[in-house]
C-alpha cells in the first residue's frame, strides 16, 4: 500500500489551521499519511504544524523541498522506495524536485483547492 505523502503549508496547514476537507478526504484513505515542511521548530508553530494527526516530516531547511536530497533523506528515513509513495505539493520547485527522485506526484493548486482532482490523482495512483 502506497504512502501519501501531504505538503504542509498552504495545503494542508492554512492561515486558519487544518484544512477539515482535506483531512477528511485523506482519512477516507487507509494508507499512511506523512506531512512534508521544511519549516524548522519555530516555524512550525508559527505556521501551527503541530500535533498534527499525522507524522510529520522536516529537514529544517538543511536541504529545503525544492532540492532533491530532501526527498531521498526522507524516503530512507521513512525505509520507503519512490515507487511506493505518492505526493501532492503547492511549490512548482519541490513538485520538480520530488519527481526527480521518482515520485509520483501532483501539483496542487493551493487558491483553487480542488480536491476533486487531487482525489482523483490519489485513487488513480495508489
């Protein structure tokens, strides 16, 4: 079973908190759900990517998401194989740099928030 792989902020984490249909939406999904940040231990509670209902992922910036070394040190910590992932991010960059590693993963619109589609790219690829 694949691991859907849940960019932070502007995605799932907003100026409001946790984006309630998207969570729902994901919790319709039996796979594990890992949230990807580059923000560091203040960063995360400024933005409030803390006790999230999933485990959640940080470099602290030592590589950012954008450069894909952050994606491989993520996938060993987590004893994962690109293959076995899916991925849904708002920053162009890190989609690139994602997909260089192998992957599979959706640019997601964070002012449309269309979770039609998002859903649509996690049905079809897990």
């Amino acid at each position: 079973m694949k691991t859907i792989l849940v960019d932070a902020w502007n995605t799932f984490v907003t100026k409001e908190g946790i984006f309630r249909e998207l969570k729902e939406m994901l919790d319709g999904f039996d796979n594990k759900k890992i949230i990807l940040t580059n923000a560091n231990e203040d960063e995360r509670k400024k933005f409030g990517i803390i006790d999230m209902p999933y485990d959640v992922f940080t470099l602290n910036h030592d590589p950012n998401k954008t450069d894909a070394l952050y994606y491989k040190k993520m996938l060993e910590h987590f004893s994962l194989k690109p293959e076995e992932t899916i991925y849904f991010e708002h920053n162009a960059d890190a989609v690139k740099s994602a997909q260089s590693v192998g992957i599979t993963t959706f640019h997601y619109d964070k002012d449309k928030k269309d979770l039609v589609a998002l859903k649509q790219f996690i049905e079809e690829n897990i």
